[in-house]
C-alpha cells in the first residue's frame, strides 16, 4: 500500500498551474492526511501577484477557446471523462489521501466528478437561442449566449474532485476560462484534475489553478481584477457573504452554492425499513461532511421509536477506519479540528437536555468520530440550526406532517431536503411545500450530474449541473434586426 500511495503523490504537481506551466513559488504550505496525521506534500503558496498572473494567462487564453468550435471543446472534456474514468482509483485515493473519507465515498465522488465532464462535452454543443418577431411586428427578436470570460472558481475541501469539476466543466463546455482555487486543505485532487485537462487537451490558459493559504486577499484582488468576468464558489454561507460583499462592488455575476441544514422527514405511514436505508445513506454519505447531509430528522411519533432503534442499529454496523481500506464504511473527517467542532456541538445537544450515543467506536488516533443518535431534541435547539457537517443525527419527534414541514422550513437555509412518505404522490405533495432547491423522495440521494443542484434562500444563487449549469458561464445577447 506504502508504494501505491507514493506513486500516487508523486504523479501529482506540487506548483500553480498558469498558462503552460507548472511554476513553483518559494513559499509552501503543507497538506496533511487526517487519518495518520502525516504531511503528504508541500504545495505552492500563490501571493496576489501570482493570482493576477494566472488571470491574465486565463484572459489571455479566453479569445482562442471562446472562439474554438463548441464540438472541439466537447471532445476537450470527452477526453479528460474518459481519462478520469481510466484512473479512477488514482483520484479517489488521492481524495482518500487528503481528505479523510472512505474509500467507497472517495470511488462514488470520482465517478461522480468524472461524470460531469462527460454531462458538459454533450451540452457544449446544445446551447440554443431564439429568433422570433417581436410582438410589435416591427423587427426580428435575436437571443445568443456567449461565454463570459475569465471564471474564478473558489471551491471546499468535502468534495475536491466534483465540486472542481462541477465548475469547469460548464465553464469550459461554454468557452470561459477558468481560475480555480481550491481548498486549502485538499488541493492535492484539484491539482491531478487539472493536469488531466491538459493531457485531454486543454490549450494553455484554458485551466489555471492557484493554491494559496491565503484565501482572503487572493481572492479579493483577482475579483477586484477587471479581466475577472465571473465567480463561482461553493462553501460555507458566510464566506459566500464576504464574497459577495466583494462582487457587488464591480457587480460581478456570482454562482454560489452555500450551506444546508437539511431536513429529513418521516411521514406517519412511510416505510420504515426504507427511511432508514435512506437515512443511513442522506446522513453518512461523505462522513456526514455534506451540504446535503441531513441534519435534522422529522420523525412522526408513531414511527419515531422503531425509526430511531433501528437506524441506531444501521449505524453501530457501520465499520469506521483508513479510508485506503475499502472494509471500511467511513473514514477520518479532514481535520482533528473539524472532529472536535462537530464533538462540541455533540456536548451542546448534550446541555441542551439531549441524549447523545455513540452507535459504535472509532480509532483513537487520527480525526475519526464515531456516529451518534441524539434523542430529545427540541426544534429550534443548536443541532437543528446549525449545519453540522459530521456524523451526529439529532431526532425530533413530531405529531404531524404539517408540523414536520413547517419546522423543516423553518432556517435560512434551502438547499435539501428528503422527504419518506407511504407513497410517491403523498412524497411529492410534502415536496412542493419544501422551501429547497432539491427534494429526495424516498430516497437518501438526490445529486445528479444531469439534475439542477442549487438551493434556495441563503444556500445559494444559481444552479449547477443540468441544463441550467452551463448558463452560469454564458451572457444572454439580444440583437434587433429590421424586417
Ligand atoms: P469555507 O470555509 O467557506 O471554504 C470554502 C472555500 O472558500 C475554500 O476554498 C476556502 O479557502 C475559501 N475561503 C475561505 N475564506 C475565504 C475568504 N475570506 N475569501 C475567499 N475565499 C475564502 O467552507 P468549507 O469549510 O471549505 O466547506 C464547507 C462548507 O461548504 C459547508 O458550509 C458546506 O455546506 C458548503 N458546501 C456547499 C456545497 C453546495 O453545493 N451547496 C457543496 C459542498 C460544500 P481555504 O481552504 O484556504 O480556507
């Protein structure tokens, strides 16, 4: 395993990708794997000024790409689908590697993030416009779309292949190019995805990456930057602010994909060998490290016990440990300080009257955390206003459905919500009421590369993936002609 792991750190570059090459910088920054608390590699540390170079390699490269023909830009990113499929367990170890997960969550994330170059090679070619008279009868109505520019993509450290590749590949497919700046503490992934668009064939200064330990004022300069056309960040909500604060200055057109809190309901009637297959899989997919992780679970009190005990027994199954070892069904969280504010969180429902259990042990060492059931929770107490991020699952029994929706609506946030009900048309009834951008149905997962993923209310603006995901690269452009 000690070689394969080594092979794999060595196939990755440690430097910025701007324009053609690789460029070292003399000031590094570590990445460390949380499972072992061991430094897997030095990284480059972009400055400002090094930011600003790869806005200007990428505007540079914008004329040329914007100006290939939407087929050749396809097979651009056919090619880097069809390579990252060939070595799909390279990424998830590298994603292993650097972000703690479990080897099945790190070979679904890869597939996953493979996927969405294949999703945006078939839409590259498949933006349409309109042309119509105008009412009036006076001219002709033109609608095109043409890529924005330079897209500055900042992205988090729980998904660090897909939410990498959900954005370039749109912006890409649309003729953008691309800045990404990728979390801190998994850019290693970020990296490998960007060497494999060069050897798909991406031109120079088409992808450009910048790692950086200071997120705060690279940013800020490259958005006050006027060859910077668009951003695209997905992380939490408050930063997702701070950003925004940043665009409006040059009113920059902003994709944000934000925090959740998302509510799990089980309806009276609902099947509970179901909800909790679902549950299972809403709660723990990525270590509970998710937007879309359910954080709140509404459970009707004549379900309420049965639902609990046996989700509780799922949960004691599950088997915790290296994420390299694919036995084991989930892995380190990213930092021992990430372990620690989700444990907090668990001593606060605790306080807060309670009953918090571990479903089973985990390692001592490293940033591992066993699961926990929390009964008693009252809505409105800390575990159902805050996103968590982790694997604790605070149950809150309720006496009906319109309780149940009118608690789950109850935050800021909108991004998702899983709804089990005794069947379908009772699901979608309960979905149409839910104040989110996605809505699971009897069923624990919704992400798809071909859906609109995107929330509601203060989990974002805008959509990725779908149909709608390349238009957050693209400029609608009307043209009146005479008759
Ligand atoms: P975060 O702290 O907001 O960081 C996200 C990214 O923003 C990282 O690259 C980070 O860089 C950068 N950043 C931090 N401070 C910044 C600043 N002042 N200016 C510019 N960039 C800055 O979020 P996270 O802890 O990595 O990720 C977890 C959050 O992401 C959760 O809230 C989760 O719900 C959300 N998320 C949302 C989605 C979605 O699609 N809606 C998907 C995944 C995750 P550094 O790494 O250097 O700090």
């Amino acid at each position: 395993m000690t070689q394969v792991v080594d092979e794999t750190l060595a196939a990755v570059p440690r430097g910025l990708l701007i324009g053609s090459d690789w460029v070292s910088t003399d000031a590094t920054f570590e990445v460390t794997d949380p499972a072992r608390g061991e430094v897997l590699a030095q990284v480059a540390d972009a400055g400002v000024a090094e930011a600003l170079d790869a806005v200007v390699a990428a505007h540079d490269a914008f004329g040329g790409w914007a100006a290939t023909a939407p087929r050749a830009r396809a097979e651009v990113l056919r090619r880097a689908y069809e390579i990252m499929s060939a070595e799909l367990e390279q990424c998830a170890r590298l994603i292993v590697l650097e972000n703690g997960k479990a080897w099945n969550d790190a070979m679904g994330e890869a597939a996953y993030a493979a996927e969405f170059f294949r999703w945006f090679s078939e839409e590259a070619s498949r933006v349409s416009g309109d042309f119509r008279l105008a009412p009036s009868g006076d001219k002709t109505i033109i609608v095109d779309h043409q890529p924005m520019g330079v897209a500055y993509m900042i992205t988090p450290w729980n998904f660090p292949a897909a939410m990498a590749t959900r954005k370039l590949a749109p912006a890409l497919a649309a003729g953008c190019t691309a800045v990404l700046k990728p979390a801190a503490e998994t850019p290693l992934t970020a990296l490998w995805v960007a060497e494999v668009l060069r050897r798909a064939g991406a031109p120079s200064g088409v992808v450009n990456v910048i790692t950086t330990s200071q997120p705060g004022p690279v940013s800020e300069s490259v958005l006050a930057d006027r060859r910077t056309a668009t951003l695209s960040f997905t992380g939490s909500t408050f930063v997702g602010k701070l950003l925004l604060e940043q665009t409006a200055r040059r009113a920059l057109p902003s994709s944000m994909e934000l925090g959740g809190n998302a509510p799990l309901l089980v309806l009276q009637g609902a099947d509970v060998e179901e909800a909790v297959e679902g549950a299972v899989l809403a709660k723990m997919r990525n270590g509970g490290s998710a937007c879309t992780a359910a954080n709140r679970f509404y459970v009707h009190e004549s379900l309420a016990t049965e639902f609990t005990n046996a989700f509780e027994r799922a949960l004691g199954a599950l088997k915790i440990g290296s994420g390299l070892d694919p036995a084991h069904d989930l892995g380190a969280l990213v930092s021992v300080k990430e372990r620690d504010k989700v444990l907090d969180l668990v001593h606060k429902a605790e306080e807060e009257g309670g009953a918090a259990s571990p479903a089973t042990g985990a390692p001592a060492e490293g940033a591992f955390l066993s699961p926990y059931v929390v009964r008693g929770v009252t809505h409105g107490q800390t575990l159902t206003r805050e996103e968590i991020f982790g694997p604790v699952a605070p149950i809150i029994t309720v006496q009906s459905t319109d309780e149940a929706v009118e608690m789950a609506n109850d935050t800021e946030y909108g991004l998702i919500s899983y709804v089990f009900a005794p069947n379908a048309g009772e699901g979608i009834r309960v979905a149409r009421r839910m104040d989110t951008g996605m809505v699971a149905i009897n069923r624990g997962v919704a992400s798809d590369p071909a859906a609109p993923f995107g929330g509601m209310k203060e989990s974002g603006l805008g959509r990725e993936g779908g149909f709608a995901g390349i238009h957050e690269f693209l400029e609608t452009k009307y043209m009146a002609v005479d008759l």
